[in-house]
C-alpha cells in the first residue's frame, strides 16, 4: 500500500501547503513556527526582492539565514528568485493553500491591495492577515463579495490583538446580557527594533502627531531618534485599533465601547506590562462584573501573533474544502489547534 493509500485509511490529511508572504521578523518568527508542525509546511516565502519556492518544504534555517546575510529569500540557492514583484511572480507560479500576510500595512491600504492581487490572479485558497488598523479590515470588509466570487476565504485580524484577545472577548461576553466595556491593554518587549522595523513603525503611527504616512517616511536615523528620546519605550493609548470594528461587526459591543493601548519597550525582550483583555458588563441577574483574560508573560508577541494565524489559517481551510469563502474575523470564528 502506498502512503497515500495509508494516509486515505488512517483518514489523515495531507499537510497543508503555507506561504508567508514578508519576511522579516514576523515573517521568519512565522517561518519557525510552522518549522515544529506537522499538519502544515512552508512551501513559499517572498519579501520586496524576491522569492523562494519548493514544493517539498523550505528550509526554515537556511531562508532565515539567507535573509539575515543577503536581505532576499531570492538569494536562496537553488530555488530563490529575485524579482521587483514578488508576490505577484510567487501566486502565479506556487502551489500553495494558504498564505499568512506577515507584511506591514503601510501605507493603510496596502494589504487590502495585496488581496486585490490575489483576486486578479484566480488564484483560490485561503488568506490571513494579522493587521491593525480599524480603517484597513473596513476595506478589507468591504471585499467580502469579490472575494466571495474570487473562491477565496480570507480571514482578517488574527494575530494577537487584534485576534486571540478579540476572540476571549467574545467568548467571554457569553457571561452577560449586556456588555458595557471592552479594554485591551498589552505588553511588548523586544530586545532589537531592527528586526522589527514595519512593526515599530506602525505602532508610531499610533502616537500623537504622527500617522501612518508619516511613520512610514521616517528613515531608521529619526526612528531611533524618536526612541532615544523615551528610553525605547512607546506608550500607546486610545489606539486605531481593528478589535472595535471586529467585536461590532460580531455583534458583541459597538465600537465605541472597545479601548486598546499598551507600552512597547524596544529595547528589552521582558514585557513592560502583561497583554490582557478585560470585559465588563451586566449578568442576566443584574450584576455587574469584569472578565480578565491574561497571556502569559513567558510568551512572546511573535508567539502570540503567528499561533493564532495560523489557527485561523487551519480554520479558513476548512471552510474552503466546504466551499466557504469571503471574510471572516477573529471575533466570528473559532481557531484550530495546529499540531
């Protein structure tokens, strides 16, 4: 009998073929993530100049390295390709069920652009995202019917927060009868901003006086200007933030009852304060009492974010096998466990 036959009559499934499109440091956190599954393999990656593709898996310590040295999975001998449009040469060439955009949403519509290519290209499977902004996942919201009709599941804002925080809000709003607030306060340490660059700038555009366009512009001389001037700490309130849009869109609270700010520290990987969401709200007895979901400090803002990605990206992958598309958040559906 033959392994597929065997695979077949133990009913176990095919791995499932990931490409992580940026690759920098989520995209190569990503990369060491799906190194230590089994239901899922890294067949794809593409950063700005080029890409790498092997059918039977990439290597996860030789594409990291390569980047590290050469800047561009391109360079990975003897399956890289260096090209200007990375993911578009990349789509039309893999064979790939699933891709997590660990890609920076600079300016606010970039990654809504990159759906857009995938829509164009034909190419059907399943999509996810980790981003932030509320004004982005409503563009991306706005695509449901194209992508819809493109045979495409896209699952939007499924990192940490938003994403696995949205989704213990909304588990935990079952409790109550009316929600009152949503608060969402996280702690990021990282012991290098460099290799977070698209990250820490996007988190700029956060802070009073400056947007999106603005922290994009900023060379890494006037980033680390900025971060000389707090110590390499970013205090972050009130924030832009795609867990209000999501938890409206569920059903759960409208958005103006949602709150979310946290402290990055880019100089330290220890946390600043410990990532939790708390939701409170009104019992159907009358009371009135505060849900606290806390991570566990040990763990890492890459392990939070890539984790639930790619729960999310084995969840949209089943509801495409059942012919399942569109766009779906964090706060509407369940993530699996990936083994």
């Amino acid at each position: 009998m033959n392994s597929e036959k065997i695979k077949n009559s133990l009913n176990i499934s095919p791995a499932i073929r990931v490409g992580v499109l940026g690759f920098g440091g989520l995209g190569q956190a990503a990369a060491k993530v799906l190194a230590g599954k089994r239901e899922m393999i890294l067949v794809a990656a593409a950063d700005q100049k080029g890409y790498a593709y092997a059918a039977e898996g990439l290597n996860t310590e030789k594409s990291v390295a390569t980047y590290q040295a050469q800047g561009s999975v391109g360079y990975l001998e003897p399956i890289g390709t260096l090209t200007n449009q990375s993911i578009q040469d990349l789509i039309e060439i893999a064979e790939v069920d699933g891709y997590f955009l660990a890609l920076p949403n600079l300016p606010n519509d970039f990654i809504p652009n990159v759906a857009k290519e995938f829509i164009k290209s034909g190419w059907r499977g399943v999509l996810v995202d980790a981003i932030k902004r509320t004004t982005a996942v409503e563009q991306l919201l706005a695509m449901k019917e194209e992508l819809q009709a493109a045979g495409i599941t896209y699952m939007t804002g499924c990192g940490a927060t938003p994403g696995l925080l949205t989704a213990a809000a909304a588990l935990a709003a079952q409790s109550y009868a009316e929600i009152h607030q949503v608060e969402i306060t996280f702690g990021v340490g990282i012991a290098n901003w460099e290799a977070y660059r698209a990250t820490v700038r996007e988190d700029i555009g956060h802070m009073p006086g400056y947007t999106v366009e603005t922290a994009r512009a900023m060379t890494d001389a006037e980033v680390e200007a900025l971060l000389d001037k707090t110590n390499g700490v970013l205090t972050l309130t009130n924030m832009e933030h795609a867990d209000d849009v999501m938890l409206e869109v569920a059903g759960i609270v409208g958005r103006d009852h949602v709150t979310v700010g946290g402290v990055v520290d880019t100089r330290n990987p220890k946390k600043p304060l410990s990532t939790n969401v708390k939701v409170t709200g009104r019992t159907f007895e009358g009371k009135i009492s505060t849900h606290t979901f806390t991570l566990g400090d040990e763990t890492s803002m890459a392990a939070n974010v890539c984790g639930p990605a790619f729960g999310y990206l084995k969840a949209g992958r089943q509801l495409h096998q059942r012919g399942i598309y569109g766009i779906f958040t964090a706060a509407e559906i369940m993530p699996q466990f990936v083994r």
